[in-house]
C-alpha cells in the first residue's frame, strides 16, 4: 500500500519532469500523493521497512510527510495561476519535491544522502531559475556551498554511526543506535548537529537562507521554506533524539542556546531589512530558532527521563514545524503575489496594497498574526508549548539551570515581541496606508489568492481547534515510551476554542457597536500642512529605535552629505546614506573565503614551473623517506 | 592467456597505420574508430567470464577499451578541428598508446609492468609533442623527464626484489605477481620496506601521487583532448593499481611507518588536499581538470592503500567512474575550447543560452566530478570514507570530507561561471595554440 | 671487476662535473663500453647474455652518443656549455655517495649485498646521476643524467643479481633508445622554439 | 457559588474601569493643586464622543476602524479569564501566557491601525508603542516564571502563599512584585514611561496612535485604555496580593486594592518625571533583571 503510493508519486512527479504542460497537474498530484501518504503512516503508528529496506517509514516521517504535502498542494495550486512558465521550473520542481519526500521515507543512508544531495541541486537549479538578474548567481552559489558543508558533516555523522553499528540501515539504528558509547554519541551529535543545523539555516551558518530564499520563485521559497529546512529539523529529531536516545546531557544545552540565538539574531535581522521576501526569509531562521527550542525541551526531557517533559518538547516541536510551514508558505505566495501585483517587494516603495488586493492582504495579515504567534492563530498554540516546556524546565532545575532556562524562555518572549514589531511593520507599510511610489497594479488570478487564503483558513483552524491534530502525535515512536497519558491534559488549560469563540464574539460586538460601516472618510491630520505619502513612517524609521537599542548587534552606520554651494550652511541637498553591517558576513564569511583563496593560491606556489624543482621535490622525498627507515 | 589476444588490435592498427596515405579528407579516421570498436566488442567477448568474476585484468582490459574507443571517436572531430596535426602520426602514436595500457592492464608481471608504463609514457610524450606549440614543448619534456626518473626509481625497486628471490630458480618470471606473492618471505623485511618505498615512489609519480604529481598538470592540458582522456581516466588509475597489485604481493611487516597502504594513505590524503585546493584558482580548463585527477587519484589511493575487500572495490568502482567521467569531460572540454578559442575558464562562458545538450553534458560531468549523487563517483568516495571510518582513520576521514567540501565548491564556482558567466567581450582576446605555435616560432 | 666499478664510479662522478657536451658524450659511450664488458663477464658466458653485451654496446656506446653528439652540432658553440656546477651540487654529491652508505648498513643483515664495494659504487652512479639531472641546466646534461642513471642502474643490477631477466635488460635497452630519441626530437624542437637550451626557461606552465 | 463571584467581578471592573481613571485624575489634580474633573469625567468623556460623528483619514482601511474593538475585546478577554477572587471556577480559562499572548494581540492593533492612519503620527505612535513592547514581553515573562516555579501550574494564582514556605521567598516576592509594577506602568504608558496627559507630538506614545481616532472609535479607544489600567492592576494584585479565606471578601478586598492603586498612580504621575524614550531600554531591562533575581531566589537555595 504505502509502496504503491510512494511509487505513484514518483511516476507522477516522473511525468511532470517529462512534459512541460503535464507539469503543473502531476505535482499537484504528487503533492496530494505525499499528503495522502503522510496521514497514512501517521494514522498507522509506529515504522516499517518497505522494499527490502530502501524505505524507512516513521510516525516522524509521516507527520514531516504532512508538512511537505501541505505545502507542496498548496505551492503546486498556486502554480497555476503564477505566471512563470519556464522550462527550469517545470523540470525541476517535481524532481525537488520527490527528492524531498524520499529524505522522510529513506531507509538507509546511501538512499538518504542521494535525496538530500539531489534536494540540494534541485533546487539550487530552481533558486538560480532567474540567473540573468543580478546577484542570483552568487547567492545560489552561497546556498550550493552551504548545502555541500551540511551534507559533508551529514556524512560523516552517518559514517560514526554506521561504523560502529556496522550497517547503514535506518531501522537497525532505530533498534540499536542508543547502545553507542557516549564518547561516540558526543562525535554523532556534533557532527550531524553541524549537518542538520546548517540546512536548516541556524545562526552562523544562516548566512546563504536569506539569500537563496528570495530570489527563487515564490512557489519554491514557499516549498524551501515552509518544507526543506525543515527536514534538518527531521534529521536531528529522528537521528540525534529518538535514535540515540539518552546521551550528554550538555548537548541539550547546546541545542536550546542555538535555537534562542537564532531565533532573537532571526528576527533582529529580519527587522531590519525593507525587501519583503528577505524579511521572510530572515523570519524562517527565526522559527527555526523557535522550532529547535522545543528541540531542545524534547533532549531535555529524554536525559532527565521526563516522559510528560519530552513529549511537551516534542509537541511544540513538531506543531510549530507544522504551523510554520503553513504561515510562512502563506507569507511566502502572498509575497509572490505582491510582487506579481507590482512588480517590487521594496517596502518603502509600496503601501495601501490592502485596496487593490484584499483577498492576498487579508491573507497575509492572517499569517502575520499566527507568525506573531497571537490568539486564535495556531502559531500561538505551539509557541504557548514551547514557552510551557521552557518554563517546566527553568523551574524544575535550580539555580544557574535555572537562570538559563528563564532567560531562554526571555529570549523567546523578546523574539515574539519583535517579531510583533516587524510584522506590524511589514503588514502595516505593505498593505496600509497610501501607496509611496507610483507602482502598476497587474491583477492576480485567483488561484494564486484562495491557496494564500486557505492557508490560512487552516491556520485558524489549526489554532482553534489544535488538539486531534496533536494526538496523533502519540504515535511517534521514543524510546521512553510514556507521554501517551499526558497527551490529554497537554492543552487543557489553554482552552483555544474558550479564548477563540470569546475574541470573534467581542470583536463582531464592539465592531458593530461602534458602526464601523457608517464610517466617513475625511483628510487626515499633518499639523495643518498638506500631507502627502512621505510623511508616513517607512521600515527603517519604523524600527530605528530599535536600531538603536541594539546597536552593539547591528553595527549601523550612517553618512550625512550636504550638498551644494553653500553646503555647510545652506544645503542644496542633503544625502543620506544608512545601513547595518552585516556581522557574520564580515568577520567570518569573508576572511574565511579569502583565508581559503589565499591557501589556494599558495598550494599552487607548489608547481612553480622549473623543472629541476620538481626533480628535487622527487627526490627528495624519496631521499627523506629512505632516510626514515631504519 | 587469451586475454593477450587483446594487444592484437592495437598493434595491427599501428601497422595499418602506417599503410595510410596521408591524404586531406579524413574518410580513413572513422574506419580506425569502428576498427577500435569492433575490437573492444570482440575483445569483450572474449574476457567476459572473468568480467563476471570480477578479476581485475578483466575489468581494466574492459575499461582501458571502452575508453579508448570513445577517444578514437572523439579523434575524429578532434582532428578535424586541429588541422596541423598529422593524422598518420597521431593515430600511429595513439595505437602506440592504447596497446601500452592494454599491456599494463594484462601485465602478471612487476617488470613487464614496469617496461609497459614507460612504453605508456614515451607513446603519450610523443602524441603532446604532436600539438606542436611552446607549451606542448615545455608539458612533453617535463613529463618524460620527470617520468623517466621516477620509474628508473621504481626500477631500483625491483632490481632489489629480483635480487632477493633469483635464487628460487624462476627465471623471468621471478617477478609474476603470484609468485612474488608465493616468496616474499624470502625477501628480507627491511629490502621489502626499501623496496616499497622505491616502488610507491616511482609509479606514484606515473600515477600522479603529490608531491610526484609536478608533470600532470602540464602534461594533461597539453595532450590533444582525445588523448588526456586516456592520460587521465586509464594511465593514472592503472599505475595506481600497478602498485597496488606490487603492495599487495609483497606486503611490509605490519608495524613498520612505511608500508606500503601507509604510503598510499598519506600520498593519497596529500594528493586530496593538495588536488582540491589547487582546483579554486585555476583559469585553464584542462588544468582544472587534471587537479581534479590528482584529487580522485589520491582517493583511490586511500582506498587501495586501505585493501579491505571493501575499499578495493569502492576503488575500482572509483577507477571505472572516473575513467569514464574525466575522460569524456577532457574530450568536452577539448571541443569547448575550440569553440571559444581559448582555454581560459572566463572565456568559456554562457553555455546555458546555447546547445542544450552541451550545456547539460558539461554541467552533468562537472557535478559528477564534484561528487554529487546519484552520479556514480559520489557513491565510490563514500565508500572509501565509510571504510575509512570503520577503520578508525578519523583524520584521513576529516581531510578526505573537508577536501571534497572545497572540491565541490570549487568545481561549482566555475561550473557557474561555465553556465551562466557573462558572455566574454571579445572572444577572440585570447591566441589560439596555432598562434601561439606560429609566435613561438617567431 | 672492482676495478671496472671504480671506473664506473669515477666516470659518473666527472660527468656530473663536466661542463663540456663533447666530454660528456664521450663519457658516456666510454661507460657504455665498460658496462656491455663488465655484462659480458658477469654471469656464466651463454648466448643470451651475450646477446645483452652485444645490444649495450650497440645502443650505449653507439646509438645514444651518436645521437647526442648529433644534436649537439646542430646547436650553436654558445650553446654547447653548460652552467658551471652550482656549489650545492658538491655537498649534494657528498651526502649521497654517504646516503649510498647508509643504505649498504640498512642491508647489512639482510646478506642482500655480496659485493660492498661494487654496490656502493653502483648506487653512488645512481645518485650522482640523479645529482646531475637536478643540477644541471642544460637539455644535453639532462638527457646524459637519465642515461648515466640507468647506466648506473645496470651496475646495480650486476653487482646485485649478476644479472637482470634478459627480456627484461632488452626491454630496459630499447626503451632507453626510444626515449633518448625522444628527448633529442623534442631538445630540438625546444631550441628551435625557445632559442635555448637550458631547461630553465621552461617555466610557462605554472600554477 | 465562584461563577457568580467571577462575573459580578467581571462587570463591576469593566463597568468600573472609567471611574478608576477618574479617582487617579482626580488625585493627581489634588496633589498638584488643582481642583480638577471629577472622578466621573471619564464616562463623560466617552459618553460625548459616542454621540459624535464616527470619522475616518483617507487611505485607511477596514482595520484602522477594526482596531479598537479588537483591543477592547482583547483586554475584556483577560478581565474575563482573571480569577478575581484569586480562585477560578471549574474549568475557567485563567491561563497565565494566554494573556501575555492577548497582550501582544492588542498592542498588535493598536501598532497597525497606526500605520493605516496614513499620517505621520500614527506610524510615530506605532513604532513607539510596539517598541516599549519588546521590551515589556521578556519582562513580564521573568514574573511569569516566579509564578511558574512556585505554582508549577500555568494557571494565575496567588503566590504569595506558596512563596513563604522558600527560605527567601519574602525577598523573592518583593522583587518580583517590584519587577511587575515596573512593567506594569510601562504598559499602561504611565509615568515615568509615558504622559497620559499630554498631547505634544514630540513626546507623547499612547496618544499618538489614537490621534486620528474619533467619535465612537475614539471612545472605544479610550474605554480601552482605562480597561487596560484596571486589568493590569487586577492582575497584579491577584497574583501577589493578600489573600482571603472567602471568595466575596477577596473581591471586596480587590475592589479597595484597585481603587488605592489609581490614586498611588496619581501620586507616582506627580512625582514623576517622564524618562527620554531612549533610556526606556534600561528602565526595562532594570525591570527584567530584578525579575530574573526574584525567579533566582524563588528557588530558594544556590547550589548549582
């Protein structure tokens, strides 16, 4: 049965490689085959090895299978209506999509490495499909690059594992893989630590997301997005948490001071920048952050032998892994859509889009509000389980634990709140207000409005209504295996559908209370003077006090130039320039970079042209090694 | 002892050869390539029970056919774009070539080995000579210098090995790789560590072992396109198994620093690095691509010099996949050059807005190369390293991985600027080699 | 036959000192002769080690420096000279004629070497030549190296087994033949390029 | 028996709510020496603007006029799930990070329909708000997490109790209750944070957002602002204050608590001077560090 499916997606998204015009149908049908699948494994419980072990089907599995297919029916509908017919896409997107679904069900490690390799340059064909414009190319270079570390270090994790197992077999490290002496599981953790983490675009090694993301096509940001970092999130759960099970208890740590400093570092980032897609992008590492929060509680409660603890981590992990792909693959086509609408993502060069596109704004400020993680939107139920988690865990440890695990739960709280702040800043420039340059207004079929809009339907449904959805998360196989008997009560104080029905019920009252369709338009007030588009607040002075506030983060600079003949008095024109320097970038990626031509360039030192050189390099080996025997 | 049948096509397409008359229109060539065709076919026929056995004469006698049909096809437009070269001499020369790989591939014998490679070498020299400008000069003397001195290294290997088992009687065949494998007792251990050291030496530099490798880039570049895909894909994988056959006949006691897997593991770990990185800042196309041998070299160097039935397989798996890929990447990257006119990387620019196939056959080779599934190389290289770590070498591992990191990056950069790069000024900055041939002269 | 061995010694020892072509191909047809002698005396006298003494005297002594000595007129008197040996040559010449004596200690129990003197003087020609190659400038010196090594080399071979495989000595001999042919072709061609001999200016593919 | 306590609560705080304001006006008038509005002022107030003309500047959309219900409703959420009697019926939604979260969904609002305004004020009054923001959420989650460690409950409930069985739990109290005044005052944009009173453009955070808001939006608004007061309070006092044996007498209790707060408030608004925008970071940050202190010695030990 699931063979059969798993080969009816192939065939299908084999067909849509194939045939340029089959391409849009069959990867809507793959797409629904994968979802289908999903539910399957999922509503199964436990795993299984199908095909003589080339497949390895986990509860896990089934529920990343969900979040790829929800993305990728809705990416793929969005498809019809997006007007990008080239060639690259259609041959590429199934083979990604494939190669993605194939990571979740592999069942050994050549079978999952040839996926995530083929993940990799699918769609780094699909990030360079514009490669004409500039700067494509070096980012989908970055992301290459990134990719090829993260598979490297997955490698060789793979390989630690598989020597001391002796067998590449998934299922057999499921049985086996927590019996590993900790020293080695210490070198596993570190190594596909490194591997998963930098796929999934973790701080510091996010630098090639907010690049590559971008610049692809909205249906494939959506899809790398909503769907392949998260498969890193998938790898450290499956291999790290569940395989190894109980290991050090220092990783844990490590794993939640990554996820708090990519989650504050995400959104810090992310506010700062004014191109829409970017600030998406920026957002991702943030949720990652978040996502791995709840990782994090999960390893925690696995070394202290909390069931209650671990499943709570789990939970929030997973869920906001679900909700996440749903929001940010909403945020993602919404953005898509806006740019097909006018032709830029600049922020300070648009406004007032809610006018001529209110089904996509409406869209987009319901994935704004569940990314804000904000009542009744399924962000906040998966954000209340991670702070919940967080919060077990600061409170039941004491001291210096406990501080830290305060102080990460802080540290989300300042992530969401800025969060807050960015999306007021993005919703309110984008779709609010007057429009601040003059920009075309290309109307948006409607099949690129209703997958936005009912995703976020389902985020809303998500939120209310969160409960069936995580039962089924019982059926995830641990190695403690309890926290089945708390699923019950997992919620029970956060009574979603109380809070939800009170909002709409409030706001429907006090909306009609205060007549809000007998409103008249008037001019507004600008201190007597005739008020014009620039007057409004853009992104950066939006968010310059926060700039400020974390300057010693951001590193601005700014340079003020008066022009004209009179200048220092009497300016003609004034010019400003402004900026945050990008500190990774600058005092990691680049000394690297050139550290590595430099090295380069010196091995080639090495063939230097005159022969004898070369003879007494010969020789001279030879010479030194007869000299060593003795 | 059929499998010496095998030698009969080389060397009764030399003597053909030579029959011709070197008349302008090359009709003639495509009869020598279904002549290389047929022979490799029938010669297939032949050897197909070992094949399936897995022996591994077999298996290099069908490889080193396979690709040398694939150059005498390639000869044919090759020649066709490289008018000044005479096409008897070549063909004469390439025969020459061709049989002498076959007979390092059949060879049960150290010294025949031995007298095959260097055949190999004076074949190949005189074919680069055949491109006729300064450059081809310069990469042809080099090659043969330095080449010579280090098989006349390996030959004081052997002479010592000879001198110590003359005395079991067996004449010439003293030196038959069973029957070296039979006595090596007799050897005393410390003439087997010389000798290795000697022999590793010698054939690394044929195999292009860093710091042995100083003749390869040249001479790779230089050779005609047709040939460098023999150079690279056969000549270096076939000494490298040359010694591995010698290793592991005569193995070293088990302690000593220099015996030969050890020798191997590290050449093969500092041909790695030095290979990959040397791949980042290269501007000639065939240089890059003869970097890129010197790295897959070096990784089935680990793999040998591991010898686990494992890894010797993941090694010749290596050795098929590589053989293969560069040698069909070196007759691309001939044709490109051709087409662009000029070597140069930056010159061979926007590839995607033109022939499609030519495009997906440059990007499919190049990506292979850089080891990316499912295209075949990815899954010898992780084996080695799997076998690697099972053998608990976890620096070699760490090199090993962080190199074909560089790697990919490295060949990706260029691929890019291949695919996509801005579309040179004026393609014709950059003197053709029969400008560069006339200017020399001048 | 110590004897022979001393010269053999010495004769490499004056060609890595030589400057002059002339005397240097003639030192190597002179070797020539002294090795197809000491081949012919070496082992039991039979048909096919004379064979070998016959073939080593036609190609070392005949064939190569006739060759050389062809070459070498078809370049200009200024060309003919060599660089003067670099004074690290001296003290490269010295360690290994002692490296040869490390190696005869190495093999010292293992009752490899029969003949001390002879092997020491065999692998110090082997040295010395590979000494030469690294040393000299010249293409003719290079090609003289190649050929005093391999001389050198028979002489190992002697004084360690008697004698090498005959097929295995013909082998060695042709190609020898061959490849010096080859480098005179190519030594030819490169003066007629570069306008030089020396091996120095063999510096344009680098990197 | 506690439903009925719950919502007599319920309406007596929201009917309520305006008079609060007015007892801090009215105090603060006194103290200044000024004879002042009368404590009812408010309900005037509102009462007027619910008779205007409702108008809205042009560009704006449905979510500038959406806005004030949507806060009023948020801030009547967390009055709802409040246990005013410092005990929730059976089944009562009285979830702690709930309403930290329905904090965030009104100052969501309020930052947007501040951009949909369209003017400069609006956007000015957005960004402020929002920012005060950032820095209120970590902080209030640093009380949160006293309430966590000593309840281990997500509910609200009284610590005070529980806090005196921890060797330094009196300390532990104090700081936190300390920590939470800060904050509170930093949310209700009171002094020293922010000036109720004023209407300079320069200065003013609050304000600035509703600058544009008029007639019924306006007195949604402003109902808002005072609801906000006598939530935030509310839930000050249910969490750390005193704690009495019967339901009826605790809302009693909260009502005399409530009402001593707004005229402290008044007293603190004469004190006071407001602080530069800029030094907000640090007063927020003070804010949070005394937090992390009393969440430190709630545990009650040091060892590591």
């Amino acid at each position: 049965m699931t063979f059969g499916l798993i080969t009816a997606v192939f065939l299908a998204a084999l067909a849509g490689m194939m045939n340029r015009k089959l391409s849009n149908t069959s990867t809507l049908i793959s797409s629904l085959g994968i979802l289908i699948l999903g539910g399957l494994v999922l509503l199964r419980g436990g795993s299984a090895t199908v095909a003589h072990g080339i497949f390895y089907l986990s509860t896990l599995g089934g529920w990343f299978l969900i979040v790829l297919g929800v993305v990728a029916t809705m990416s793929s509908w969005y498809r019809w209506g997006y007007p990008d017919h080239s060639r690259t896409t259609s041959i590429w997107l199934p083979i990604f999509l494939l190669s993605m679904m194939t990571v979740i069900v592999a069942g050994n490690s050549w079978v999952f490495l040839t996926a995530w390799e083929t993940m990799t340059i699918s769609s780094f064909f699909l990030v360079t499909t514009h490669h004409e414009k500039p700067g494509v190319l070096q980012s989908g270079y970055i992301y290459l690059v990134m990719s090829q570390l993260s598979a490297m270090f997955i490698l060789a994790g793979f390989m630690a594992i598989g020597s001391q197992l002796h067998s590449f077999d998934f299922a057999i490290w499921a049985a086996h893989a927590s019996t590993m002496p900790d020293s080695y599981k210490n070198l596993v953790f570190l190594l596909l630590g490194l591997g998963f983490g930098i796929k999934s675009g973790i701080v510091p090694f996010h630098i090639w997301l907010p690049r590559a993301h971008p610049v692809a096509p909205a249906p494939i940001s959506a899809l790398m997005s909503g769907a392949m970092i998260k498969l890193g999130i998938f790898g450290i759960m499956q291999f790290l948490l569940i395989d190894l099970g109980q290991s050090d208890r220092f990783w844990p740590l490590v794993v939640l001071a990554v996820g708090a400093v990519s989650a504050l570092l995400g959104v810090l980032y992310a506010l700062m920048e004014h191109d829409l897609k970017r600030l998406l992008a920026y957002h991702s590492i943030e949720n990652i952050g978040i996502i791995l929060l709840g990782v994090g509680v999960m390893g925690v409660g696995i070394d202290w032998q909390q069931p209650a603890l671990t499943f709570l981590g789990l939970a929030a992990s997973l869920f906001h892994t679900l909700n996440h792909a749903i929001f940010k693959s909403q945020l993602f086509l919404a953005a898509g859509a806006v740019e097909k609408h006018t032709g830029t993502l600049d922020a300070d060069h648009l406004g007032g889009l809610i006018r001529t596109m209110p089904g996509i704004a409406i869209g987009f400020l319901a994935g704004s509000m569940a990314i804000t993680a904000l009542p009744p939107f399924n962000g906040f139920v998966s954000e209340w389980l991670t702070f919940r988690g967080l919060l077990t865990v600061a409170s039941h440890s004491v001291f210096l634990m406990g501080i830290y695990g305060l102080g990460l739960a802080m540290a989300l709280g300042l992530t969401g709140a800025l969060a807050g702040v960015c999306f007021i800043k993005a919703f309110g420039t984008i779709f609010l207000g007057e429009p601040r340059k003059a920009v075309g207004h290309t109307t948006i079929p409607a099949s690129m409005t209703w997958p936005v809009l009912s995703l976020g339907l389902l985020s809303l449904v998500l939120g209310i209504f969160p409960q069936p959805l995580l039962n089924l998360l019982g059926h995830v196989g641990l190695q403690t295996q309890a926290g089945h008997t708390d699923l019950g009560n997992l919620l029970v104080s956060v009574k979603t559908l109380t809070v939800a029905a009170l909002l709409l019920a409030g706001t429907a009252i006090f909306a009609v209370f205060s007549r809000v369709w007998q409103i008249k338009t008037v001019p507004r007030w600008s201190c007597g003077r005739v008020p014009d588009a620039s007057m409004q607040f853009t992104s950066a002075s939006f968010t310059k006090a926060i700039r400020t506030t974390f300057a010693f983060i951001y590193r601005p600079h700014r340079k003020l130039e008066r022009l004209g003949q009179h200048a220092p008095d009497f300016a003609d024109r004034l010019l400003y320039q402004g900026g945050t320097v990008p500190v990774w970038e600058r005092h990691v990626y680049k000394p690297m970079y050139r550290w590595i031509w430099r090295v380069s360039h010196l091995s080639t030192r090495m063939q230097a042209g005159p022969i004898r050189l070369y003879l007494a390099y010969l020789l001279g080996t030879v010479g030194l090694m007869i000299a060593i025997i003795h | 002892m059929s499998y010496y049948w095998s030698l009969l096509g080389p060397l009764a397409l030399s003597v053909a050869v030579t029959r011709t008359h070197n008349n302008a229109d090359g009709r003639w060539h495509k009869w020598i390539a279904i002549w290389v065709t047929v022979d490799a076919i029938a010669v297939m026929a032949i050897i197909q029970h070992g094949l399936f056995l897995g022996e591994w004469r077999a298996i290099f006698i069908a490889i080193t056919n396979f690709v040398a049909l694939t150059s005498a096809w390639d000869s044919i437009p090759w020649l066709k774009e490289h008018g000044s070269v005479n096409p008897t001499r070549y063909y004469f020369l390439w025969a020459l070539f061709w049989g002498s790989l076959l007979a390092i591939s059949l060879s049960q014998n150290l010294a025949l080995s031995w007298l095959a490679m260097e055949f190999s070498t004076l074949a190949s020299a005189a074919l680069i000579v055949e491109m006729g400008d300064r450059h081809s000069l310069e990469a042809a003397w080099k090659y043969v210098v330095i080449a010579s001195v280090g098989l006349i290294m390996a030959l004081i290997g052997i002479v010592f090995i000879y001198a110590s088992l003359r005395f079991q009687g067996l004449l010439w065949t003293t030196l038959d790789y069973s029957n070296l494998q039979n006595h090596y007792q007799s050897i005393a251990p410390v003439v087997r560590e010389l000798a290795t050291v000697f022999i590793v030496s010698g054939f690394g530099t044929k195999a292009g072992l860093v710091p042995f490798h100083t003749w390869l880039p040249d001479a790779h570049s230089e050779a005609p396109s047709p040939v460098s895909g023999l150079l690279s894909g056969i000549l270096l994988g076939l000494s490298l198994f040359t010694i591995a056959r010698f290793v592991g006949a005569v193995p070293v006691a088990a302690g000593d620093a220099l015996s030969g897997s050890h020798l191997l593991i590290f050449f093969g770990t500092v041909s790695i690095v030095i290979g990959s990185l040397a791949l980042l800042v290269q501007h000639d196309v065939k240089r890059l691509l003869a970097y890129s041998s010197i790295e897959q070299v070096g990784i089935m160097a680990l793999a040998l010099g591991m010898g686990t039935p494992a890894a010797l397989t993941a090694g010749l798996l290596q050795f098929v996949f590589h053989a293969t890929i560069k040698s069909s990447l070196f007759y691309g990257a001939g044709h490109l050059s051709v087409r662009y006119d000029t070597k140069r990387i930056d010159g061979i620019t926007d590839l995607a807005s033109g022939s499609q196939a030519r495009s997906v056959f440059w990007a499919l080779g190049i990506l292979a190369l850089a080891g990316l599934p499912p295209l075949g190389l990815a899954y010898s290289e992780w084996l080695i390293i799997s076998q690697l770590w099972i053998q608990h070498s976890y620096i070699v591992a760490f090199l090993t991985s962080g190199s074909l990191t560089l790697t990919f990056a490295a060949l990706t950069h260029h691929l890019i600027q291949n695919l996509w790069g801005p579309a040179s000024p004026s393609p014709r900055t950059h003197p053709t080699s029969q400008q560069r041939a006339v200017g020399g002269v001048v | 036959m110590n004897a022979l061995d001393l010269i053999l010694f010495v004769i490499a020892a004056v060609l890595l000192w030589s400057r002059h072509m002339r005397l240097s191909i003639l030192l190597l047809a002179i070797e020539g002769v002294l090795l197809s002698l000491m081949v012919s005396i070496s082992g039991q006298l039979e048909l096919s080690s004379a064979f070998v003494a016959l073939a080593t005297l036609t190609i070392k002594a005949g064939l190569i420096p006739a060759v050389l000595s062809k070459m070498m007129s078809a370049f200009p008197i200024e060309v003919r000279k060599d660089h003067p040996l670099p004074l690290w040559a001296y003290a490269a010449g010295l360690v290994v004629t002692l490296g040869a004596g490390h190696i005869i200690q190495l093999l010292g129990p293992s009752h490899l070497v029969q003949n001390k003197f002879a092997f020491f003087c065999a692998l110090s020609s082997v040295y010395l030549g590979m000494v030469m190659i690294v040393a000299r400038h010249h293409l003719l010196s290079q090609i003289a190296a190649l050929v005093s090594i391999e001389n050198g080399l028979v002489l190992l071979g002697v004084s360690l087994a008697g004698s090498l495989p005959v097929i295995v000595e013909l082998g060695i001999l042709v190609d020898l033949a061959i490849a010096v042919s080859l480098l005179v072709w190519m030594g030819r061609r490169i003066h007629l390029a570069f306008q030089t001999a020396d091996v120095a200016v063999l510096q344009r593919l680098k990197g | 028996m506690l439903w009925l306590v719950q919502f007599s609560g319920i309406a007596l705080l929201f009917a309520g709510s305006p008079l609060l304001w007015g007892v801090t006006q009215s105090v603060k008038a006194h103290l200044q020496g000024r004879r002042g509005p009368s404590v009812w002022q408010m309900y005037r107030v509102i009462a007027k603007n619910l008779e205007k003309e409702t108008t809205a500047p042009e560009f704006s959309s449905l979510i500038f006029r959406l806005a004030p219900s949507v806060s009023m409703t948020a801030l009547t959420v967390v009055l709802i799930m409040i246990p005013l009697s410092g005990q929730a019926p059976q089944g009562w939604p009285d979830d702690l990070l709930t309403v930290f979260f329905l904090l965030a969904l009104e100052r969501f609002w309020v930052g947007l329909s501040g951009l949909d305004s369209a003017g400069t004020f609006g956007g000015l009054g957005a960004s402020r708000t929002s920012t005060i923001g950032t820095g209120i959420e970590p902080a209030l989650l640093a009380t949160f997490g006293v309430l966590w460690k000593v309840s281990g409950a997500t509910a609200i409930e009284p610590v005070s109790a529980s806090l005196k069985a921890v060797p330094t739990g009196v300390f532990a109290w104090s700081l936190a209750a300390i920590s939470f005044a800060l904050i509170v005052l930093a949310e209700l944009g009171r002094m020293p944070v922010d000036n109720p009173d004023t209407h300079l453009e320069l200065t003013m955070i609050h304000e600035a957002t509703i600058l544009e808001n008029n007639g019924r939006l306006l007195a949604l608004s402003q109902f808002a602002m005072t609801l906000k007061l006598t939530v935030m309070t509310a839930l000050g006092w249910v969490i750390f204050g005193p704690h009495l044996a019967s339901a009826w007498a605790n809302l009693g209790l909260m009502l005399v608590e409530l009402t001593g707060t707004s005229a402290a408030l008044g007293w603190i608004e004469s004190r006071f001077t407001k602080i530069r925008y800029f030094q907000l970071p640090t007063y927020l940050s003070i804010a949070a560090g005394i937090g992390m202190l009393a969440f430190a010695l709630s545990s009650g030990g040091f060892n590591l």
